[in-house]
C-alpha cells in the first residue's frame, strides 16, 4: 500500500493504483481555481466520508476520507493540460471505482464548462 499519500510507491498487492486524467485547456491560474471549486463541492458532496482536503500548493492536493472504517488516501494535481486524481484503491472498494471516477470526472468537467463561460472570479 501506498504511505500516507498517493504520492508514494504501492507495495501492498491488495492496493489497485488509479489514475483518472481531465484534459482541460484554460490557463494554470484558472485550473488552479477549477480544483479549488471541485475540491469545495466534493467536500460538501462527500462530507459524511469525513473528506479532508490538505493543499500542499496551488496545484496539488491531498485528499483523506473514511469509507467502511477504511481510510483512502488520493490527490488532486492540476497540470497545465489536465487535472490528475491519483488514488490506491483497496481490493473491497474496487467495484466502486467506476462510479466514483464518474463523479469526479463529471464535477471537474462541471467547473471547467463553468470557468469557459466566465461564471468563475478569483476573488471567489
């Protein structure tokens, strides 16, 4: 498993490592901002899973939650093309690993239709 991060290298052969890509194409300052929001929403969306966001710098963050009495640990990276979501998923949680991809590619892609259209200020 990996340590306390996604960061980390898997060792544990029960772990599965996912990998889920949004390509976008704003400007860093404004996929910065589009992760802040989805990271705000899944924290409100997620909130009974104890989601935690911790920002480790404008374009990455880290992500702990509790599901079952198991503790996940992923991140969010903004890249200048993409927003990555890395996560080591155990082997009992990975039939829910689709679902749960879809809900965080499909809120991503929410705030970046929303950063297009200029619905998103910085001063948000």
């Amino acid at each position: 498993m990996r340590g306390p991060h996604f960061g980390a290298a898997t060792t544990h052969r029960y772990a599965q490592s996912v990998k889920h890509e949004i390509p976008h194409d704003l400007e860093m300052a404004q996929a910065q901002l589009v992760a802040r929001k989805a990271v705000e929403s899944y924290a409100e969306r997620f909130a009974k899973f104890g989601l935690k966001p911790k920002w480790l710098s404008d374009s990455k963050v880290e992500l702990d939650f509790e599901v079952k009495g198991k503790k996940l640990d992923g991140s969010l990276t903004v890249y200048e093309d993409k927003l990555v979501f890395d996560m080591d998923v155990p082997l009992l949680f990975r039939i829910f690993t689709g679902k749960a991809t879809e809900i965080l590619d499909s809120e991503a892609r929410e705030w970046i239709a929303r950063a297009k259209a200029g619905e998103l200020d910085a001063a948000e």
